[in-house]
C-alpha cells in the first residue's frame, strides 16, 4: 500500500481576497507553513502537500502572468489526485474560492475531504482516515 498522503488545501490570500497585499499573502502562507510542520510532527508516516511550501515559485509565475490562478487551480487539482485526501485548513474560519475548488474536485473524485480550524481538529479528521484504512 503507498503512503496514507493529505493534500493540505488553505487560503492564500484569505478574507481579504482580491484585495490581499503581498504582505498579507506572505503571512498566510507563513502561518500554513507552521500548520503543515505540526501536522508532519504529528503524523511523521503521513505524507502532506501544503501549497504554501512552493509559494515562492507560484507567486512569481502568477505575478509575471506565467501561470493564471485558474491554471493554478488547475494544477493543484492534479495534485490532489495523487493525494488520499484533501484537509481544508480554516483557522479564520474562511473557505476561499480556491478552497471551494478544491473541494468540489475532492469530491467529483471519491477523495476524502474533512474541515479542520486547529491541529486538534485535524488530527481528529486524520487519525479517523486513518483507522478506515485498518478496518
């Protein structure tokens, strides 16, 4: 069996949407960053994809029109394809409209899908994916 894998869906630009500053989206992503290493802690046997670990390489391409966000959308799709499920992490309690996507493609796709505001939730949604797999 391949390693149990959680596509880590978050927002990037957050409540504030299209009118984000870099600033803000730094932020974001720094804080889905600290996420995605509690839950690697938590879960050293789980494999997790946090679109915030390739920021950098993303913004940029956005930025010099390389990639638009619905190619970036596009993209992100395919990687959750290749994922065992997909966790929305909403610690502001906001599904962006890249969230929603997401989720949508999730579902369209048999993934597993779960909402968690904090790494106690999440681990709840995990672990509970997890045991599925044994029983």
């Amino acid at each position: 069996m391949s390693k149990f894998s959680v596509y880590v869906s978050h927002s990037i630009r957050g409540i504030k949407g299209v009118d984000a500053t870099n600033e803000d989206m730094e932020n974001n992503n720094k804080k889905a960053k600290v996420f995605g290493k509690e839950l690697r802690l938590k879960f050293p046997d789980v494999d997790f994809y946090v679109p915030a670990d390739g920021d950098e390489f993303v913004m940029i391409a956005y930025e010099q029109n390389y990639l638009s966000e619905n190619e970036i959308l596009n993209i992100d799709c395919s990687i959750i394809d290749k994922r065992s499920m997909v966790l929305a992490w909403i610690p502001d309690q906001y599904i962006s409209g890249g969230m929603l996507i997401e989720a949508i493609h999730a579902s369209k796709t048999g993934k597993s899908f779960a909402i968690a505001r904090d790494i106690h939730e999440a681990s709840l949604v995990i672990n509970a994916a997890l045991e599925r797999l044994v029983s």
